[in-house]
C-alpha cells in the first residue's frame, strides 16, 4: 500500500537536521469507524506517485487530484477474544 505523506528537514544554526514527516489521513471509511478508529491514511495509486513525487513539486492543485483519485479498499477487522 503506498500512503500519501509529506515529509520536512528543520535546520537550526549548530543543531543536528530534524526530518519528520506526517501521513495524511481522512475521515474513516465505516467498516474503519467500527473498529474505533476516527482518521485514515489516503492510500495513493501507483500511477500517481511519480507526479506526488515530482521534482519541483506538482501544484496544490495537483495534489488534491491525487488525493480524490485515491484508491478504495475494503478493510475487515476481528474482535480479540
């Protein structure tokens, strides 16, 4: 599954980089609210991960295109005894 993310580098005069990086989530498919959870990462679709990944970086625009255009999947969870 590939996840849509965004990633940052922080540098500070005499400190070590900071990369970090967030998933980006949505509100829950239902069978994902079931099992308690309340966000969910955006899967991307392998055809759009060279423009999410393009060198400069696409339009917000484009973007957003990728995000709508997300794959949907049907997710299944099991009660622990």
């Amino acid at each position: 599954m590939l996840i849509a993310c965004l990633w940052s580098r922080w540098s500070g005069p005499g400190q070590a980089d900071v990369l970090s990086f967030a998933a980006i989530t949505d509100e829950p498919l239902p069978e994902i609210q079931a099992a308690g959870h309340d966000r969910c990462i955006i899967p991307v679709k392998p055809g759009n991960v060279a423009t999410w990944l393009a060198t400069p970086a696409p339009d917000a625009v484009d973007y957003e295109a990728i995000l709508d255009d997300r794959e949907r999947r049907f997710y299944a969870h099991l009660l622990a005894a």
